[in-house]
C-alpha cells in the first residue's frame, strides 16, 4: 500500500501543480469562471465563481485522483486501487481508473445517497456497501489495501493529489489574473493546499482565505496546536467538507501558505447553496457553497476581485430540498408555525383567512387532536408558510396574536 510512504509526505511544488496540469489535458475540464453581480455589490469588489460544479464527475476529485494514479508504477497498477468515500472522491477515483484501465473498487457507507452509488457504478468501480459512516468505510477499504496490495487512494492526504488539485489554482491565475483573493473549502485540506501552492508561488501577495463549517472545524484547533489534531463527531450538512483531522501533507501547506482560515454556520450555508441557485443557476452542494457562505457572512473583509471556489454539485435530491427549505428560514422566506385553536366546524377557514388577508402563501396544513397537553375541544395547526422576509414573518405572527391565537414558531 503506497499510502503513508515517504513518497507521499513529500513536499508540493509548482512544478508538481504544472506537471499534473499537463498531465490532465484533455482528461480534466478548465471549467467556466462566472462573475456575480449579487456578490459584486454585496463584497464591494467583483466576485467571481470558479465552477468546478461542473467538472467531470460533478467535482474538483476527478483532478486529484487521475494523476495519483497516473503516477502508480505498472506494478501498482495491476494489483487495482481502493479507495474510501461517500461521494466526489468516489466518482473520481472511479472515473480517473477506467480512463487509466485501472480496476477500482470502492468503499462507501450504507447510507450513502443512491445517486452516488449509482454514478461511481456507472463509471466503472466496483462498489462495496460498509459502515454506517465514513470512517467505518475507510478502515474497510484500508484492510482491503493490506489483504489483496491494492493501491488505497487517499481523498487528500498524498503529494500527487494535492498537486492535481491545485490545477484549479493556475486556472484561477489565468481566468482572473488580477485576483485579490481566493476563497475555498477545506475539509481534509487537499484542495486548499494545491490552490494555495499554485497561487502563491505566481502571486504571493494573493490572499487565500479557507472556510470550514462550524460544525466539523478542524483546522483552527490544529493550527493552534501547531499539529493535526481530532474533533470528536465532526457534524454538518456540509459532507464535503465534513473531515475530523486534517491531513498530515495538506496541513503543513496551509499553515504555510493559507492566510486565514474561518467557519460558517448551517444557515448561512444553506443561505449560500440557495443563492447559487437562484442568482447564479448553479447547482452546488453545500461544501461547494462554502466559499460563497463565508462571503455573505462577513461581505466587507475581502479585497477584491475576489475568486470564490464552487467545489462540488453533487448534491443529493433529498438533502437539497431540505436545504433550500433551510435557506429560504434563514432569509425569512419561509415561516413554520403551530397555531392552537377552538376544534369546531369553521376554525380552519377562520385561521386561513388571517393569514389572506396578510398575504401569506400556505404550504402545508396539518391537525394535531390527540396530544395530553391539549384541552378537549382544542386542536393544534401547523402552518408551513412562504413569505417575503423577516419583516412579514413579523407581520404574519403578529397577526395571528392580534387575531386571538397562541402561536409558536
């Protein structure tokens, strides 16, 4: 198993980052760099989006993982890789194997979302179900590594992949060569490592800003402590970037090269993923909206122009409608409340005509009767409500009061 060698621990060059660019010619997208007029005028200075949404695989991973293997020695290549995932780097370890007539097999958690299964099938990986979560899976795959010789292919941890990542970097220097700059994701740190290697050995005044979510924050601990440290039960919605310890190799880059490192609420990434898909028409995930989270969260402390990294779309059906339900509470534009009322023939219709008259656009209805801390011929509503902003949200609570009824939000 090459994982954990003195090949991988070696340090990340330019020259790397320009090597693993020639190498994923014609393999790896350079994909589109979109300006926000929104965020422009939020931030104060001209804010474009780097889309790796739109890479093959639906994610930076496919960079990373073709040129590790792309490296492997021939004798590596026929023993097969492994590797450990609940989604990106799956699919682009898949896809990068078939490209390179590599067998793969991958390791996923049994709950992993169907679509992300199926698509690391289709592009050609063997796919085997394990665990609960993603370390169950990974210690799966690295026993697997050890028993059969397969290559295992670490998401972020090995030289080569930072360097193939950081391919996104000299995008960024050729697509907005007057950038001030870059803000992107760090999970285990690869992506951020790579950028930060390709863009400050070109432009060391560039300033690399890296966001985490609050949530599965484990980069400010460890810098802190001068080493990778572990947070217990890394949780967010963010799987992307849901890592519990940073990576050895990508550690020591951005406690060298990255400038900041800060944190975004759940909110406010469900407030990022909503408004990449209404003002920009992208589709991300909410590790990809990372960048742009961090934006809306502090819009004044960057100087521009500034590159935000959409790093993933791969976004499962069911976690984004329940994300953009999320963003649009978060903006005021979606409101839940219960509301107790008088269980009689016309009480309904009473409460609906409150909330006309207010102008609020009822979603959702349903009645609760049999609950012990409700009175006999009470009832509770809960109201699923769109609105216009915290001031209606106001507005429709206080006329519910204004009305006679107790209202819980």
């Amino acid at each position: 198993m090459s994982y954990g060698t003195a090949d991988s621990l070696r340090p990340v060059t330019l020259d790397d980052v320009r090597g693993a660019q020639k190498m994923l010619s014609g393999v790896a997208r350079m994909t589109a760099m979109e300006g926000s007029r929104h965020l422009s005028q939020l931030v104060g200075a001209p804010v474009h989006l780097k889309c790796e949404n739109l890479q093959r695989t639906g994610s930076f991973k496919l960079r990373g993982a073709y040129v590790r293997i792309a490296g492997l020695l021939p004798e590596e290549r026929a023993a097969g890789v492994v590797a450990a995932s609940a989604g990106n780097h799956a699919q682009g370890v898949a896809l990068a194997s078939a490209l390179l007539g590599v067998r793969s097999t991958v390791f996923m958690p049994k709950g992993a979302p169907l679509p992300k299964i199926s698509a690391t099938r289709e592009y050609g990986a063997e796919v085997r179900l394990h665990g609960q979560v993603v370390d169950e899976t990974l210690a799966a795959a690295q026993e697997y590594a050890e028993r059969t010789g397969a290559v295992f292919i670490h998401p972020f941890d090995h030289a080569d992949v930072i360097a193939g990542q950081g391919t996104v970097g000299l995008e960024i220097l050729e697509q907005c060569p007057q950038v001030g700059t870059v803000v992107v994701g760090i999970g285990g740190g690869g992506l951020a490592a790579g950028v930060a290697v390709a863009v400050k050995s070109l432009r060391p005044e560039v300033r690399i800003v890296g966001v985490q979510a609050e949530g599965a924050a484990a980069y400010p601990p460890s810098l802190a402590a001068g080493r990778p440290v572990s947070i217990e039960a890394p949780a967010t919605m963010a799987d992307g970037i849901k890592v519990g310890r940073p990576g050895d190799v990508p550690f020591g880059i951005v406690g060298d090269l990255v400038d900041e490192v800060r944190t975004v609420s759940e909110g406010e990434l469900s407030a990022a993923l909503l408004l990449c898909l209404e003002r920009a028409k992208l589709v991300v995930e909410p590790a990809g909206a990372s960048p742009v989270a961090a934006l809306l969260s502090e819009p004044g402390t960057f100087e521009g122009p500034v590159v935000a990294v959409l790093s993933g779309g791969n976004v499962d059906p069911v976690l984004m409608q329940r994300v953009l339900r999320h963003g649009m509470a978060a903006q005021g534009r979606y409101l839940a409340v219960s509301v107790r009322l008088t269980d009689r023939p016309g009480a309904l219709a009473t409460l609906l005509g409150v909330l006309s008259v207010v102008d609020a656009n009822v979603l959702d209805v349903s009645h609760v009767r049999t609950d012990p801390r409700l009175g006999l011929t009470e009832a509770e509503v809960e109201l699923h409500l769109e609105t216009k902003g915290p001031a209606h949200c106001a507005e429709v609570g206080q006329a519910l009061r204004d009305a006679g009824y107790t209202v819980v939000v």
